[in-house]
C-alpha cells in the first residue's frame, strides 16, 4: 500500500514540515535544523521504496480527492518521477545535514524561517516532478520560485540585489509557460498531460499548439539557465548564502530539465519535436554553446564560487545538449549527468561555504597549500568533485559525458563530439589551477596556523566527504544505474 501513496506523501512531507517549524522554533534552535533533515530522509526512504515498485510494477496514478482525471488532478509516480524525487530528498537532506553550523553563522535568529522556507522549495520541486497536470506543474513551479527568492536573497544586500534580478528574469519565465499552456487549453480543452497525449496523437500538432510549445520551452529554458538565457545565475550563486546556494544550484535547474524532458519526449511525440518542430535540435546547438561559453567564462573568474557559478552554465549545457541529441544515449548521459552534476555541484558548494567558514578567502589566487594540511578532507572533497567535473575515470562525471560523446557519434553530430572533448580540456584548466593551490606551495603566504581546524567539526565536513566520495561509487556503480534504473525510463520512441 505504501507505493500507491508515496507521491503524494513526498509532498505532504515537505510542506506540512515547512509549516510546522514556525511554530515549533519557541522550543529550540535545533529543533527546525533536525526537522528538515529528518523530513528528507522521510522523502528518501519513501521514493526508495516507491521506485523499486514502479520498476516492476509500472506507474502509479494518484487522483487527489478521489477527482478522477482529466477533471481532477493526479500526481503520477513513474521510474523518472521517483529518480529525480530521490535525487533532490537525497542531495537536499545532505546539503542540509551540513547547514547546522552555516545558517546561524550567516543568518542570525532566521533559522526558522530559513528552514521552512527550504521545505516549502524542496515540496515544490517535487510537486513540479511528480505532477500529471501542466497548470498543477504550474502552481508548483511559482511555489518554488518564491520560496528559492526568499532562499537565495536572505544574507546580504547584494544577494537581495542579485536576487531580484532573477525574481524579474523568473516572472518573465514562468509568464511565458502560462502563455503557453493557455494556448495549449485552448486548443484542446485538457491541461493533464496523460489525457493531452492521447488527444495530439489523434489531432497532431497546430499552429496554435506550435506557439503554446515554443512559449513553454522559452519559459523553462529560463528557469533552467539555458545559453543565453543564464544571466541571471552567476550573481545568484555569488551572492547568496552558503546553504541556500548549495540547496539550488545542484537541484533548482534539474527540475527544470526534467520538465522539459517529460514534457518533450513523454507528452508530445518525439519525432515532432526531433523533426516537424525541431525544438530539440534548437536546444541541443545552445547547449553545445553553452558548455563552451560557461567554461571559458570560469576560467577567466578569480572568485571561487563566481568560478563555479559559470561552470553550473557550462554543466546545464550538458544536460541540454543530451536533450537536443533526441536519441537513447542523449537521454541516458542527461540523466545520468543529472544526478552527477547535482552530486558534484552540492559538493563543491559545501567545500567553498567551508572555506567561507573558516575565515578563508573566495579569492582563487590567496588559496595556498597550508589548505591541505588544515583542511585535508575537505581538499579532498573538492579534488573528487572536480576530477568528476572533468570527466576523468573512475568519477561519476565521466560515464555521463561518454554516454553523450556515444550519443552524438550516433547522431554523427561530430561538433558535439568536438564541444564534449574540447570543454572538458577547459574544466581541467579552471578545477587543476584549485587543486594546484590546495595541494603544491605557491598562492599567498599564509602562517602555518590554520584559522581554524574545520575538518573536526564533523557536520561540516562529512557532507562534502559523502558526496565526494558518493561520486567515486556513482562512477563505478554506473552500469548498474543505467541498466536498470535509466534505460527503463526510456520514452516511446527511443
């Protein structure tokens, strides 16, 4: 009986617990901090649950209130709803496993307020993946934007300042997705996305359909921080906090991913959109352009976290440019660099909000080698995450790239083949110059007395080390991943 009610107790989880801890903060500051936590991993154990049963069971349909769709809304538990469900409870119960010591540090007396507004974001987000309505997606989708403003704007005035660049650039976005499934309403009278399905197989696609389609894909490429659409991401992740961050980054733009994907290759036909509107095609050269723009944009940034903002472009651009490839191998390396780049990204994040901690600079050119004698679990954390951004066996971030160098050499898209090579040359000239500074002398002189030794408070540097070292099994559990969790997600199609 679990599996037929985990949709729906993934989002209650997180929301419910998100209006819970307000009211319970009056008995200690911990208790919030230990109520997130505990809420993800409730999220985790369900989905881990929940996906070995769709897998040998098929998908699962949750009609709430018992309003049967196309009337009522459902929420729709499949093999790619649950893996992304697992993937954000999964790095979000980390990441905040790790907040313990940086959000009363950051935000004094705002714990509260922080936590709940992390829920509120993370039950949004799973709303937006487990959803079978386009308007639900919707509704869920602006939950998670204000919450994530409200996240990433809470500090400093210039993470407000960047912040509301991006609440402008995120209406726009969200507006022009309303815009498009208005249209799409119009057309067909059904916003479920199971009951639009079946109605274009039979009608195909119309002008109007075309319009609504375009509109969709421009609003969520925003969100996702599609080349160009991107410019509102490097000062976000520069500015904000370092939980808030780290929440974000690796899961934010995910979703949006997925929303594309499901939307693209799962609601409409996929050789609509691979050739009568070659949507894809138009994804997949931005992609490819911006892996080459965020990673030459890195390379020029002396700011470690601004370093690692422009990489997320670059590593988004993978994602895209899997999407674009329209192929079963494309499919395979976005999902898979899905859940890597979440992993790798949470990693690196932590590992600089460590650094912010004790004392150091964000400055690349003041990090120096005294880092890996004061801090050497936490140099480790960032040399596993980086290698695996690179792509260098036997890290995660390796087999996805392969999976989409396989893909685009069956595409015969050789420039494809060319950016994938060519920008991971890139990755290992930005990541290398950190790793050199961490581990050989050189950088700015610093006295051999660390500032602090960060490495034994264990709330702050576990979390990077899991997920560092979580990147080494990834990379040799990936024939295991894709065999039997990716492939089965395959579309028709494919």
């Amino acid at each position: 009986m679990i599996p037929d009610h985990v949709a729906v107790i993934s989002i209650v989880v997180f929301l419910l617990t998100a209006i819970i801890i307000p009211l319970v903060s009056r008995w200690g500051d911990r208790l919030p901090y230990a109520m997130a936590v505990a809420a993800c991993a409730v999220v985790f154990i369900l989905n881990a649950i929940g996906l070995p049963a769709v897998l040998a069971a098929g998908e699962i349909h949750y009609a709430l209130g018992g309003w049967e769709p196309p009337i009522g809304i459902e929420l729709v538990l499949d093999p790619l709803s649950a893996f992304f469900v697992l993937m954000i409870s999964g790095v979000a119960g980390i990441v905040l496993w790790h907040s313990s010591r940086p959000v009363p540090a950051e935000l004094p007396g705002r714990g509260s307020v922080f936590y709940s507004a992390a829920l509120l974001t993370l039950g949004a987000l799973s709303g937006m993946v487990l959803t079978g309505d386009l308007f639900n997606l919707y509704v869920f989708l602006e939950i998670a934007a204000l919450s994530g403003y409200a996240l990433l704007g809470s500090g400093t005035a210039r993470a407000a300042a960047a912040t509301f660049r991006y609440l402008i650039l995120g209406t726009v976005g969200a507006s022009l997705y309303l815009l498009g499934i208005g249209l799409i309403f119009l057309e067909t009278g059904t916003l479920n996305m199971a009951d639009l399905s079946a109605i274009l197989a039979v009608t195909g696609l119309s002008p109007l359909l075309v319009i609504g389609i375009v509109f969709i894909v421009a609003g969520i490429g925003l969100k996702m921080a599609l080349f160009p659409l991107h410019l509102w991401l490097p000062d976000v992740y520069t500015a904000g906090s370092t939980t808030a961050t780290a929440l974000i980054a690796p899961l934010g733009t995910k979703v949006a991913a997925y929303v594309l994907f499901r939307l693209l290759f799962f609601v409409l036909e996929p050789d609509w959109v691979r050739v009568d509107l070659p949507v894809t095609t138009v994804i997949g050269w931005l992609g490819a352009a911006g892996i080459v723009w965020g990673s030459i944009m890195a390379i020029a940034q002396d700011n470690l976290r601004r370093m690692l903002a422009y990489s997320s472009v670059a590593q988004i651009g993978y994602i895209a440019l899997g999407l674009g490839l329209g192929n079963a191998h494309g499919f395979i390396g976005a999902m898979l660099h899905a859940l890597n780049h979440a992993c790798m990204k949470a990693c690196l994040f932590l590992v600089s909000g460590n650094l912010r901690a004790a004392g150091r600079s964000q400055s690349i050119a003041e990090l120096d080698h005294s880092l890996q004698r004061s801090m050497p679990w936490t140099a480790a954390a960032f040399t596993l995450a980086a290698i695996s951004m690179i792509g260098l066996p036997p890290l995660a971030g390796f087999f996805s790239k392969w999976y989409l160098l396989l893909g685009s050499w069956e595409q015969g898209s050789w420039i494809f083949l060319a950016v994938i090579v060519i920008s991971s040359l890139l990755n290992a000239v930005y990541f290398f110059r950190v790793i050199e500074r961490m581990y050989l002398a050189g950088g700015a002189k610093t006295d051999d007395k660390a500032p602090e030794r960060l490495d034994r408070h264990v709330n702050l540097v576990a979390p990077a080390v899991v997920l560092g070292v979580g990147l080494l099994l990834l990379g040799f559990a990936n024939v295991v991943i894709v065999n039997f969790l990716i492939r089965p997600m395959l579309p028709g199609g494919f």
